[in-house]
C-alpha cells in the first residue's frame, strides 16, 4: 500500500488583518474595498503519512506531546457529527465530511509524526490541520485539485465546526511562501509574491489573554454600512488605507527592504490603533501588546513589530535587521517571559545554505591524513598567506552570501571542529600575529558563527554523507561544495555565484557546475552531455549523466558536438546546486539498501539521475580553475600553481 508523505507549515498574517471578512461584505455594499492582506507559510509545521484505508484514522500528537488518536467510518452522517463535537480532532472530521460529500473517495489513514508548530500562537494551527487533511485525500486518491481547491476544501471543511476561521487562515497550503490574497464576496484570489532578499521574522506569544470573538463581534457591526464615525474610520482602515499599506509591503518584500518593512508595520499598527481599536477598546487596547512594542531593547534587534491576526493581547511580530539580531530577539523576548519564535522567509530562487561534506577518511592522502585531514593542509594565497583548504572553501561561500553552512562530519572529529571555529585565540596569541593578517582572525569568527554541523555516524558513501544535512535544509535549495578542491575564478564572479546564477537562471532546476575533460580522463569523473543553450554557450540542458564510464562508453555516447564537429567531453567541477528532490531520492535509496541488507555505498549520482529524468538538470560552464587537494600528486601541483 502506497505511502504519501506530507509537510503542511503554520500561516503568519504579516499584513492585512481583519479584511478577509471585511471583503466580504463587497456583494452588499459596493463602496467597500475588496480585502487584500500578505500571509505567509513558516517553517515550523505538521510532518505526516498517509495511505489508503477502508475506514477514516488519525492519529497525531497533542499540545503536551502525548499520541492520540481518532477513527470511525466513513459515513457523511458520522464525521459531519464528529466535526460538530468540540473534540481534538473535529477539524480533520469536518473536511473529511466536505471531501466525501462533494468527491468520490474511501477512507485513509493518516499518521502524524512531528509537530513543530506551536499551538494556539496566531499560526493557525487548526488550518494546518484542515490543509493537511485536504492534501491527504488529494494525493491519495489522485483528486488532482490545485493548491486552491486544497485551500477552499480546507476552509469548507472548518466551516463545518463549531469554530469560524478566517479565510487567510488556509493560506499554508502555498507552504512556506508569501501570497497576497484577495477576498471580494465569497471570491477569493491569491497571487504570489517574489521576496528579494532574505528575510528575518520574529514571532512571540505575549502570555496575556483576548476575546477573539468579541473583537470579531464588536468590529463585524461597523458593516455592511457605517453608522458613526468610528464605523467610518474602520471602513476606511480596512479599506483604502490597507490597500496602500499592502501595495508599499509587497514592493518592500519584493526589493528585500527589511528596513522599508519595518517602517510601514509600525504605519500599519499606528492605522490600526488609531481607527479600528476604538471598535473594541475593551480588547484592542491591547496594554502588553504596546509594551513590548514600544521596548528599547526590542529596537536594537528589529525594523519594526505589530500585532498578529485579530490583534489584542495575543502574539506580537517583528521583523529583524539580520539573522543574528534574530537569534538575540528571540532570546530577548524570552528571557523576559515570552515565548518567541523565529522563522525565516527565504528569497525567491536564493541559495542561503551549503553543505561541505569532510567526514572521509582521505585515505588517498595517508599517511598525512593521519595526522592531518585533507581539509586542513596548507596551500599559499597569491598574498603570501597560508591557509587549510577548508578556509578557501568558507570565504567562498561567505563572500556568495550564504547564509548557513552545514559541515557533514565525523563523530570523533566533531570536537576538533567545534574548538576550531567557535573558540577564539587568546589575546596573547592575536597579538603575537603579523598586522596583516591579525584582521583575518575576526574573519574566521564571523564565518564560524554561520557553520552548523551534522555527524555522519557511520560512512555509507558520498550520497549518504550529503544526505545528513536534509534537518537543516527545510525545502531549500542547498550549494553542496566538495572539499577537495579549492577554486578560482577568470572573471569578477566566483566559481560559486557562477553556479548560483546559473541555478536562478534555470527557473530552479537541478544545477550542476561542468568543465572540460580529456576522453582519456573521463573514467575518474561524473560526465555529463546535453546541448548548450544556443543564446547562453555555458548553460548545458543536460540529458544524460554517468559516473566514471569508460572511454568506449564516453566516445559513443556522451560527447558534445562543438561547432566545428568535434565532440568535448565535460565533467563535475566539485559544486552542485541540490534540490529538494533530491534529498526524496537519497532517503528512499537508503530505505531500500536498509530492508535489503544491501551494505553497499550511497551514491549522490543515482540520485541526481532520477531528478534529471524526472524534472531535468543544468549545467553551467564555469570561468574558472578547479585544484585538486585530494591526491598526492593533485597536492603538489595545487602547492605550486595556486599562489601565482
């Protein structure tokens, strides 16, 4: 019985609150605006499976951690009663009674494994679960509804409950995405946006309390038609204002203007404050909320900050100026008795991660590798400077913006790793440094506030060790970088931001950076053929990929014919841009080498060829020089070419 496997993430309202229900009221009365607001899906959420099943079964974990679980037929009488219920798992009940109402479909089976998302937080965790519901059936039974009808199921769904969500609550179904939703009468619209830059959110329960239903209440009066000022003010609020504020956000995302984000949501809570709070002051005074707003400290580390959902006394959001004033907020809002999150919105079609596996034995290298790993011997910069291998790799990645980068290493050299980046010299010994280099120090030290590290317990080859870093990876792109080489450019742009520009340009395919062989050579690499791009000679649509093939295998199939008729011959460079596809087809070759018993090596390559056969790979042609550290010889030739 087929297995489907799901992530469905918790929604943030960045902006736009209340006008999903406002917009509502556009069928009735045609001077109100349609409601427009930016939601977000974030990475915490709900991991689960699902499978076919004759009856409907759920089981999942709740607030404190413990299993429980649910089942009953599938009968539209029975689940519509169960969704009416107040029991944890009526929201599940009330889509699974929209889904057979209105589709032919059996029961399932969904087994939820991991919760991330904290509960009750203004995330929506109860449309996460209606999302994931929707999508459960929608795989298992092939529906083939969009990402839209997943939403709208889901939303059917919880309206079938005692509770009435709002409907940018299902926005998650877009994951961990951006969209502006547009609500006009029952008619929704979501497009999504492009975020320019990375950005750093924070996101913290106030541990006050608020009547959701009295603000919900007290602010549904004002409409369809006001009848005093203050009903003007929210229109107005809700309407015009908002539909300034959401187009300045959307461009501010779109630029990556953290800054210019920060500014329009202290506007937007000033709006807020000023002209819908007064509907219900009894809960939008909101005291804790303006407290934390307001802190100095908080302004150290952020933009700027605003209520979240129906605002009150709930949860508080900023937006921080980089990834360490996030780590800081976030403990910040926790040391003073909060309980903070952070979550980062990833730019559109940006590379922010990269993983360097250094786990190997080297034993090519031994016996220096006894002593020494390969990744620590020394090479000469063309300044004179003596640095490991393993530092030329890190600047690289630093100086491309990467943002985090993962070490796949042993467990007995995990230590020597941790000592070596995260402790700093004694002052004694910085000042013992020659000037020029004494400034290289507090370059080590940033670079080493971005290394995280995942432990390879036991060496299952190469397609194992990469695969160690998928905990940290979410569903992102991920640079992987060989440590083996170091690399140098002919042009202004590295070797890395070649192979990252090449992936953006690729509409995010499979990228891999390529460079010309000799047929003799061909059986020491991965070899690739395709086609150049006839407007961009670098770029290789890439149609076939083999590891290590013979000469014979090479000349008949897999040269590329230049324009003068020749055929050329291209390998791997040592640096890869990896999909999260694959990171699917290195975990199901290790389930099958696992129920085999197969103790076989993993290799990246089959994996890499299954996401070319499914989705397609590209190949870049990169400027630039790659020298090999790895084997003797390659050393010793490194040593003397790389410093001139």
């Amino acid at each position: 019985m087929e297995t489907i496997e799901l992530f469905v993430p918790g929604r943030l309202c960045l902006f736009g609150e209340h006008t999903d229900w406002a917009g509502r009221y556009t069928d009735i009365n045609s001077d109100v605006l349609p409601g427009l607001a930016i939601v977000t899906g974030i990475d915490l959420g709900i991991y689960a499976n699902a499978c076919k099943n004759d009856i409907f079964s759920i089981s999942s974990l709740n607030e404190k951690g413990e299993r429980v679980s649910f089942s009953c037929e599938m009968d539209l009488r029975i689940l519509r009663e169960k969704a009416a219920e107040p029991q944890y798992f009526c929201y599940a009940c009330g889509v699974a009674a929209y889904l057979l109402e209105h589709y032919q479909i059996g029961g399932i089976s969904i087994y939820i494994d991991k919760v991330t998302l904290p509960i009750k937080k203004g995330l929506s965790s109860s449309a996460a679960i209606c999302v994931l519901v929707a999508r459960a059936f929608n795989e298992v039974y092939q529906m083939k509804l969009s990402v839209n009808g997943e939403m709208q199921a889901a939303y059917r769904g919880e309206m079938l409950t005692k509770s009435r969500c709002g409907r940018l609550d299902q926005a998650c179904a877009y994951g961990v995405n951006p969209v502006c939703m547009e609500f006009s009468g029952d008619g929704i619209s979501v497009d999504k946006l492009k975020v320019g830059r990375s950005l750093y959110w924070v996101f913290a329960d106030l541990k006050a309390k608020k009547n959701t239903k009295k603000i919900l209440s007290d602010l549904n009066k004002a409409f369809p038609f006001p009848q005093t000022d203050i009903d003007n003010d929210i229109h107005e609020a809700l309407g015009t204002d908002n539909h300034r504020i959401i187009a300045e956000a959307s461009k501010a995302i779109a630029d990556g203007n953290a800054e210019r984000i920060g500014e329009l949501m202290k506007e937007a809570q000033a709006i807020f404050d000023e002209k819908v709070a007064p509907g219900c002051p009894g809960e939008l005074t909101a005291p804790k909320l303006h407290s934390i707003l307001s802190n100095e400290k908080v302004s150290e580390y952020a933009y700027g900050g605003k209520g979240v959902g129906s605002q009150g006394d709930g949860t508080v959001q900023f937006i921080a100026k980089d990834k360490q004033s996030q780590r800081e907020l976030v403990d910040y809002l926790n040391s003073i008795g909060l309980e903070a999150y952070a979550f980062t919105l990833p730019a559109s079609d940006r590379v922010r991660k990269a993983i360097i596996p250094v786990a190997g034995f080297g034993t090519r290298m031994y016996p220096e590798t006894r002593f020494v790993k390969k990744e620590f011997l020394p090479v000469v910069d063309r300044n004179g400077v003596a640095k490991p291998v393993i530092m030329y790799l890190l600047e690289e990645l630093d100086d491309a913006g990467i943002e985090e980068i993962i070490l796949i290493v042993g467990r007995e050299e995990l230590s020597q790793f941790e000592e070596m980046f995260g402790k700093p010299l004694s002052s004694e010994h910085i000042e013992k440094l020659p000037e020029r280099v004494r400034e290289y120090e507090k370059r080590i030290a940033k670079i080493g506030k971005k290394i995280r590290y995942a432990v390879q317990e036991e060496r299952r080859g190469f397609g194992h060790a990469v695969y160690q870093a998928r905990e940290y990876l979410g569903n992102e792109p991920v640079l992987l970088m060989l440590g083996d080489f170091v690399y140098r450019s002919n042009m202004n742009n590295s070797c890395t931001m070649q192979t990252i520009k090449a992936y953006r340009k690729s509409g995010g395919q499979l990228t891999l950076a390529i460079k010309p062989v000799k047929l003799e050579d061909v059986v020491h690499y991965g070899i690739l053929t395709g086609a150049f791009d006839g407007d961009r000679s670098y770029i290789m649509n890439v149609t076939e990929m083999a590891e290590k093939p013979t000469v014979q295998y090479a000349k008949d199939f897999l040269g590329v014919k230049t324009k003068s008729g020749k055929d050329k011959y291209y390998c791997t460079f040592g640096q890869y841009v990896l999909t999260p596809d694959v990171f699917r087809y290195l975990e199901e070759d290790i389930k099958e080498h696992d129920e085999k018993g197969d103790t076989s090596e993993i290799q990246l390559t089959s994996a890499l060829c299954k996401v070319l056969e499914d989705k397609g790979m590209t190949g870049v042609l990169v400027d630039g020089e790659s020298f090999d550290v790895g084997i003797p010889s390659a050393y010793a030739e490194t040593v003397a070419k790389f410093a001139r």
